[in-house]
C-alpha cells in the first residue's frame, strides 16, 4: 500500500514537472519566435519595399509599366510577401499582385501612407503592410503586405516541434520512474514475503536466498531469521519447562 | 643503324590517324596544307545546319500558342528545306517547353545559349517569359545574341534598356489596345473596363488601353484580374460581377485563351451583353473552340451567343484572304506538311487547327527570318546579324503590309486587323457600327 502511494507520488512529481517545463519553455518559445520573426519580416518587407521603390524611378518615368510589374512578380515569389502594390504620384494602382482585383479596404485608404499598418482583407488573411516613398513620394509609393498567418504557422509549428520533444522525454521518464520504482519495491516486496513465511513457523517454505544478499535486505532477512529463531527456541524451551513443572 | 620495320610504321600510322581528329580544333586558325584559312563556323552552324533555338508553351493551359507558333514556322522551314535549305544549310528548330512560365524560361534560354550554342533565339512566346529573357541578351551582348519574332507585343523589347537585343515583326499591345480604344469610343462606347492577367503581359496591355484613353480623357472604368495559368474550367464569376459594377460599355481582355474564354462564358452568362475585345495573343481560334465545344456540350444550344460580341484584333491578316500571296502560300504549305508538335515536349494530347492566326503569324516570322539568314551569305556570322536585318526596307512578304527594319525602327509591320465570328469562324470586321454601335 505504501509503495504503491510513493509510484503514485512519484509519477505525479515527474508529471507536475514535465508540464511546468512545457508550459513555461512553451510561453518563452511563443514570445521570442513571435517577436523575432514579426521583427524579421517587417524589416525584410521594409527592405524589399525600399528596393522595389528605388528600382521603381528609373521606370515609372522612362519604361513600360510591364517592367514594373514584372519586377513586382519576382519579388511576391518571397515567401510570406501576399501582395504589393505601386501607386503613382495621383494615388493611381499602376502596378500590384491583387486577383481579382484591389480589395476595396486598399481602393479606399490612403494610397499615400507609408507607416506600418495592420490588415485584415476578407478572403485573403491577416496582413502587416509596410510602405515606402518613390522618388521621396514625389513619384509615387510601393506597399508589401506581409503574412501575419504565416508567423502564426511557424509559431505553431516550433511549439509542436518543442511539445514532441517534451512528450518523447515525459514517456521516457515516466518508464524510466517506473523501472526504478519497481527495482527499489520488488526487494521490499521478498522481504514482507520471507518475514511471512518465518512468522507460519518452520517448514514454511521461505526463501533463503535473501539471507545470502549483503544489502540492507539481506542485513532485515538475518534480522527477521535471528528473531524468528530466538522467538522459537523461547517457546521451545516454555514448552519443555511446562512440561518439567 | 637502326632500321625501320614494316610493323614499326603501321604503328606510327595509327597512332597518327587516332591524333588527327584531336589536332584539328587546335590548327582551326593555322593554314590549311593548300594556304588558305580554315573554315572555322560561327556557333549553331554547320555545313549543312543552321540551328536556331525557341522557348515557348507546349504544355499547360496556353499550349496551343507555343504549339500553333512552332507549326506556322516549321511549315516554311520544311519547305526551305526540302528546297536546298539556306546556302545548303537546313534551318533546325531546337525547341524546348517552358509552360508559359518565366522561370522555366530562363533556364531554357541558358540551356540554348550556352550548352547548344544556337546561332539565334526565334519564336519565344508570352510576356511573362520574354521579360525575364531580355536581361540575359544584355549580359551576353558580347556574343551577339538576338531575339527574333517574340510572340507578344509588350514593350521592354521594344525600348530601352533591352530593345537592342530583339527583333519584333508583330505590332505592339499598344498598337493593339490603341486601336480598339479609338473604335470602341468612335462608336460611343466610352466606358472601357479591363480584364487582364496578373503579369507582365496583362500589365502592359493595361497600360495600353490607359495611355489609349488618356487620350480621351478617360480612365479605365473599372478592372479584374486573373491568376496567368487559369484554366477554362475555372470560375470568373467574381471577376464578371467586378467588370458589372463599373458598367462597362466594352471590355478588354488581356490574357490567353483559356482564361479569357471562362470570362466570356460567365460574363454572357451574367447578362454582362457588352463588346468583349481580345488581343491577338489569346489564340483566337482555341478561344473559339472553347467556348463553341462548351456549348455544345452544356447544351446550350447554339454557341453563337458567346461569340456574337467577341472581336479580337490580330496582328497578321486573315488566313482566309487567300488573295495574298503569302496567305496562299501558307495554306499550301500547311496542308503539305501538316507540322506536328514535337513529341518529347507533348505531355497532353493537343488537336491542332487547320489554320490559325497565330500559326500564320509563326509562317510569316519564318519567311522573314529565313529572309534575314539568306541575306547573311555563304558563312553568316551573329556579328553580322543585326546588319542584315537592316537591309530588309519595305520587303514583300506577300501580304498587304511590306515590313521594313533599322536603328529606330526594331519593329518590321505596323497593322492591326479586328475579327469577329461569323458562321463559326473569325472574319475581318468591317463596320463597327453596324455590329456594335
């Protein structure tokens, strides 16, 4: 009974820890991949917005629009940049990635705004724009819209990563915890039987073999054997001296 | 004194024949036992080859356009062929599939430059793909690389930085959208909206019917977008219920057959019963075929309800006018070879048209092109090229425009035709006001 309420014990103890190890590593993980990686992509995405905006002088004013789509095209192929758009000095679309089209929040903002914004477009997702001026904004201003979704993925995707690790050290521990309790209980459990079987008398069928161990086990079942003899050579000689009397 | 046997000199002899072929790239520049220079080739040709290399779709949902190219030119060159080829050189086109995409493209512009070592590049098709080319053209000017005949009429291979690089005998999408601009507002319909792929080509056709209104003092009344690679199959209900909310008089659509065919089919679906334009790069008879075979097969009886407010402008004449010389010629030759797509680039099965205009298109590039090569002599050099290609001033190809080449003009014919279907097939329009007004 006892024994069984220290594996109970124990169990509960390797538990207690393991899920306060997940749960603090857990909240850490969420707040630094969070904060690194939305600090990583805004500044990317304000980097690509920078180039794209300096490569877009040269031909806003002297080349085919097409060349500034087509530059546009390479740049959306980056992982997590949904959507770019350029407007021109009049806050005209004159190039962007939209299909089907320019989503009626972006048609009705402010086309001229280059400060960070948040966004939320219906059928599309969650989104951090950040822009940059062309030409000091006298020529207009580039827009990338950055997946907030995908941050989301990648947290979720380390928490998983770091969850399996943990569950996979919980299972090994709780064995483990296991294993030993048992290897410390299964002696204990001998000993409680060889003590029985000294005290049915002799003749009772105990197992020596603990009296050859030279552990604390083997110290109690010479203990319990010296006991049980004096105990039996007392009765034995009560029972010799009634007889005398 | 050491005497020379019999075995001794077979041996040398050998060993001689099995070093000559290795010497003879080394003496390429040393005299020939007669004194005279050795023949030393320009790369992608041979004695008896003129290689030429084109990139284009051959898979994916804008295949019939690389396809319907590559069978136009291959018709004439055959016939080069069959006649004695250029200077007693056979014209090979060494083609490679890039489904209409740009990085594909690239790669298989690189394989052709370098790895083949082609003489020329001929025949890319698409926007998308030219752009990304053009930058490469420039990085290896040194070798003389030239573009010839691209299948699109945007501009960057028409201005600077890289118009140097390219050759193009079509008209441009400006000249293409400009056109239908002016017709569609001389007929009073002002209000214009734009379907367009979301690309390079759909962009400059954009920028096209904008510049064309700008003219008017207008603006594009309102415009959708579709994803390049859309197939028929695919829904443009949003993007028709977009164009509505502008009340567009006309629109027009810049993109490949089988998106701008979805779009046609949802728009008259919607009750959307306006003039509906396509350039000449959508493919005017895959369009066609679409939308008739849908039809049917919906049955929704006759298709001439998709098609009666269709007009597509084209950039070569219509091949029914066999009363030009090189439209009969193309007939002709169509019917002789009948070219098929090469095999290992086939991945789905394709049912080529009888003609088309975009083959057409692909026979006249051809014509010209081996025009150009005769025009280099018996040992043409890329060095060369450029030059030769500003001899052609006012050359007849046979049709009712002659083309004509130089420094400031890197663009040989100027016309655009319009079409519209009648009795199931494209015809020249000749009064707008009559169909649309």
């Amino acid at each position: 009974m006892k024994i069984q309420k220290l594996f109970q014990k124990t169990l509960f103890g390797v538990f207690s820890l393991f899920g306060l190890i997940s749960l603090s590593t857990s909240v850490l993980c969420i707040y630094t991949v969070d904060t690194h990686l939305s600090e990583e992509y805004e500044s990317n995405s304000k980097d690509i917005a920078k180039t794209i905006a300096d490569s877009s002088v040269d031909i806003l004013l002297n080349r085919d629009l097409s060349a500034l789509q087509s530059l546009i095209d390479q740049f959306v192929e980056i992982q997590s940049i949904r959507y770019i758009y350029i407007t021109d000095e009049e806050g005209e679309f004159v190039a962007h990635t939209f299909v089907p089209g320019v989503p009626e929040e972006i048609r009705t903002g402010d086309r001229n705004n280059t400060v960070t914004v948040e966004r939320s477009l219906p059928g599309m997702g969650d989104f951090v724009e950040v822009g940059s001026p062309i030409l000091a904004g006298v020529a207009g201003t580039v827009h990338v819209g950055m997946d907030t979704d995908l941050i989301a993925l990648k947290i979720q995707r380390a928490i998983g990563r770091q969850v399996y690790l943990i569950s996979i050290i919980l299972v090994v521990g709780v064995l483990a915890a296991i294993w030993f309790v048992n290897l410390a209980a299964k002696p204990l459990g001998d000993l409680l039987a060889y003590a029985v079987a000294l005290a049915r008398g002799p003749d009772n069928g105990a197992d020596d073999t603990l009296l050859a161990r030279d552990d604390e086990v083997g110290q109690l079942a010479r203990l319990f054997l010296y006991f049980s003899e004096g105990v039996q050579a007392e009765g034995e000689q009560r029972v010799s001296s009634g007889n005398d009397g | 004194m050491r005497t020379i046997t019999r075995r001794a000199l077979l041996r040398s002899g050998l060993a001689w024949c099995a070093a000559t072929p290795w010497l003879k790239p080394l003496r390429a520049d040393a005299d020939t036992d007669a004194g005279q220079p050795a023949p030393q080739m320009a790369p992608g040709v041979t004695d008896t080859e003129i290689v030429l290399g084109m990139s284009a779709a051959f898979s994916g949902p804008s295949r019939g356009l690389g396809i319907e190219l590559y069978r136009g030119a291959t018709a004439y060159f055959d016939h080069v062929n069959e006649q004695g080829g250029i200077a007693g050189r056979n014209v090979i086109l060494k083609t490679y599939d890039d489904g209409y995409q740009p990085a594909p493209s690239v790669r298989n512009t690189l394989k052709l430059m370098l790895q083949d070592q082609v003489f020329l590049l001929f025949g890319y098709v698409g926007t998308p793909t030219v752009t990304r080319v053009l930058p490469m053209l420039k990085k290896f000017q040194d070798r003389n690389f030239f573009l010839f005949f691209p299948f699109t009429g945007a501009q960057p291979q028409r201005e600077p930085p890289y118009g140097d690089f390219a050759f193009n005998l079509r008209s441009s999408y400006r000249q293409e959208t400009a056109g239908l601009v002016d017709n569609f507002v001389r007929i009073n319909r002002k209000r214009i909206a734009v379907f367009y792929q979301a690309d390079a080509y759909g962009r400059s056709g954009w920028a096209g019917v904008r510049r064309a209104l700008k003219h008017y003092g207008r603006q594009i009344a309102g415009e959708a977008t579709y994803r390049r690679g859309t197939k028929f199959t695919a829904s443009m209900r949003r993007q028709v219920e977009i164009l509505k909310a502008s009340q567009p008089e006309a629109v027009i659509c810049i993109g490949s057959y089988a998106a701008c065919a979805a779009f046609v089919r949802d728009a008259v679906n919607l009750g959307l019963q306006v003039p509906i334009a396509n350039l000449s790069f959508v493919g005017s008879e895959n369009l066609l075929k679409l939308l008739t075979h849908w039809a049917l097969t919906e049955e929704r009886g006759n298709s001439e309800q998709y098609t009666r407010f269709l007009v597509n402008s084209q950039v070569v004449p219509s091949y029914e006018e066999a009363s030009m010389p090189a439209i009969q010629e193309y007939r002709d030759l169509m019917r002789r070879y009948n070219p098929q797509p090469p095999i290992e680039l086939l991945k789905e099965p394709y049912l080529p048209s009888e003609h088309s205009f975009v083959s057409l298109e692909g026979f006249i590039d051809a014509k010209l092109m081996v025009e150009i090569l005769r025009r280099l002599g018996d040992r043409p050099e890329r060095s060369q090229l450029q030059q030769a290609v500003f001899t052609v001033q006012d050359f007849d190809l046979g049709i009712d425009e002659r083309a004509s080449f130089g420094p400031d003009r890197r663009q040989g014919l100027q016309q655009v035709y319009y079409t519209v279907v009648d009795e199931g097939r494209f015809v020249l329009l000749d009064n707008w006001e009559d169909r649309f007004a």
